[in-house]
C-alpha cells in the first residue's frame, strides 16, 4: 500500500517537474508575464482609476491588483493545463496514460506543474504595482499569495474540463477567452461588481471566479475599514463554494478527458 502511494507521488512529482521546466524554457511565457500586467493593470487600471476611481472611498488600482493576481494565477494555470491537448496530439498522453498510475495522478501532476508555474508570472505584477507606486499593503499581499494553491488549484479543476472538452489545440485556444474573459470582467477581479443587477448580476454570482476573487479581497482587506465595501460574501461561504467548484469540475474533467483518449 505504502509502495503504490509513493508509485503515485513520483508520478504526479514528475509530471510537475516537467510542466515548470518547460514554462521556465519559454521565452515567450517569460515576455507575457511583464507584458500583461503592464497592459491591464498599467494602462487599463490607471485609465478606469483616473475615470473612476477617485468616487469609490478606497484605492481602486490596489483593489485591482489583488483581482489581477487571482485572474494572473488563474489565466496561466488554465493555460498550462490546456497543454495537455496538445501533449495528445504529440501523444505523449498516450504514453503516460498506459503506464501503470492513476489517472488522477496524472491530472494532479500537470494541475501542480501548471500552478508552480504561473507563479512566476506575478513578478510582472509586482514590478508593475512597483512602478506605479501601489500599494502592496505588506502582510496583507503576504496572506494574499498564501492563498495562491487554492486559487490555482481551482483554476486547475476548470481547465482539466476544458482540456477534456477540446478535442485540438486549436480549439483550446479558442475557448479559453471565452471562459477566462467573462470571468475577469464579471468577478470582480477588474471592477466592482457589487451594484450589478439584472443578468450581470446572475453571471456575476455562477462564475467560479467571483468566489475565489471575494475570497482572495477578504483575505487582503481583513480587518481594513473598506472591507464591507469591497467584500460580497462571507469568507465560508466563498471557501465551500470554490470547493464544490473544484471538486464538479475535477472529477467532470477527468472523466472527459479520460474517455477522449479512449475514443482517439
């Protein structure tokens, strides 16, 4: 039992490894991560701040920042997973899903390596937050990135679902803008959203994002006086529904791709 438990953790071990080696190789991933924070929270942020910001009663380029660095881990873990459409098509999933490991262990693997990963694209966050004099409020950004697993473990799960859902590369990269944007825009993690109505409002409250951003601005803004203006839900609350979230499309997707590599 001990033996087949350390069979699995090399497994998921290995395939990690080999997701964060291959990000740290690519130059083009190292380019992306200076450029987007540099174009969403440099140019965008400070043009809604400078149009309207200064009406909300706390820094709105702060409260973009710490949307940013969930929807940065989020982007970047779905990205990383959605590469196991293209490791089929290579089949090198063919290769890993003969050897004797559970296929858990395998989507674990990549939804680590992807996770580790993305990490590194929060340095041009904070260059960016750097540069234009944000602040990073300390401990509270330190509380923020202890939080980084949950966040890309649940941006994990979403991406195993879509990885099982596209059957090329091609249309891989069709559907994460159509998942990731939406996200962005109605969770929270760009512009309050606590005043939408309507269907905003119901989009706004069945994304999974919306949760991990309300989680991820609580854990920020505990025990700051704008807390009540920027938080939604209760931390609990936020937590069970990013798990039940996690644990729908883990399982969903699992079961997806599993049964495309068996239909090839």
């Amino acid at each position: 039992m001990k033996s087949s438990m350390m069979h699995e953790i090399n497994a998921v071990v290995a395939i990690a490894a080999r997701d964060i080696t291959r990000s740290l190789k690519s130059v083009q991933s190292l380019v992306i991560s200076l450029v987007f924070p540099l174009i969403f929270v440099g140019l965008m942020g400070e043009t809604l701040n400078q149009n309207m910001g200064q009406g909300l009663g706390y820094n709105f380029l702060q409260f973009m920042l710490v949307g940013m660095v969930v929807n940065t881990l989020s982007q970047f873990t779905i990205a990383g997973i959605s590469n196991l459409v293209e490791d089929r098509q290579n089949d090198f999933t063919q290769e890993i899903f003969v050897a004797p490991i559970s296929r858990y262990s395998i989507i674990l693997g990549k939804i680590f390596g992807s996770s580790f990963a993305s990490m590194f694209q929060l340095v041009g966050l904070v260059v960016v937050a750097l540069i234009l004099d944000i602040p990073l409020g300390g401990w509270d950004f330190v509380r923020l990135l202890l939080l980084s697993p949950l966040i890309c473990l649940s941006a994990g799960s979403l991406g195993i679902t879509m990885a099982g859902l596209a059957q090329d590369q091609r249309t891989a990269q069709i559907l994460m803008p159509l998942v990731m944007f939406p996200q962005m825009f109605l969770s929270g993690a760009m512009i309050p959203v606590n005043n939408s109505t309507g269907i905003l409002d119901f989009f706004s409250h069945i994304i999974p994002m919306t949760y991990v951003v309300d989680l991820a601005k609580a854990v920020f803004y505990w025990g700051e006086p704008v807390y009540d203006k920027i938080v939604m839900h209760s931390p609990m609350l936020d937590v069970w529904v990013t798990a039940g979230y996690f644990l729908f499309f883990s399982v969903l997707g699992t079961i997806l791709f599993t049964r495309s590599e068996r239909n090839r």
